[in-house]
C-alpha cells in the first residue's frame, strides 16, 4: 500500500509530468491500433535501436580523424637559366 501512496504523491507533485505521461500513454495506444503487446514490442525495439546508434555516435566521435594520404611531391626542377651560369 506505500508504493500507492508514494506513486499517488509522486504524480501530484510533478503534474506537467504526469499529463504528458497519460497523453503520451493515449497516443501510443492510438497508433499502436489497440494492439498492446505489438505495441509494446516495437516501442522496445524502437529503444533499443536509439540506444544502438547513441552508443556507436558516441564511439564515434571518440575516434580520432583518419589521416589523408600524403601525395609525395616530385622534387623541384631547376631552370635552365641556372644550368648555363
């Protein structure tokens, strides 16, 4: 019976948080069709492929840049009016 009273004063005193969280709940079974458990199934699907790609994002940047291979330069040439001094 605490976790009821606790949950009850919980919503009441985050509101805004409690309204969005029934709206989204309204949503989700609207376009989940009233299917709960399909609807279920792809919302943790949906979670775990945004947790995916925020891990390898994060891998990602933590990667250092790849390097360009450096095109080697032909040495320079001298000019013919150095040659004939």
């Amino acid at each position: 019976m605490k976790f009821f009273e606790k949950l009850g004063k919980l919503f009441a005193a985050n509101i805004a948080y409690t309204v969005i969280l029934v709206f989204g709940l309204i949503l989700f079974m609207y376009f989940a069709g009233g299917d709960l458990i399909a609807g279920i199934f792809t919302a943790i699907s949906a979670l775990v492929v945004y947790v995916c790609i925020a891990l390898l994002y994060a891998e990602y940047k933590k990667m250092p840049a790849a390097s360009k291979p450096v095109a080697k330069k032909a040495p320079a040439k001298k000019s013919a009016k150095s040659k004939k001094k």
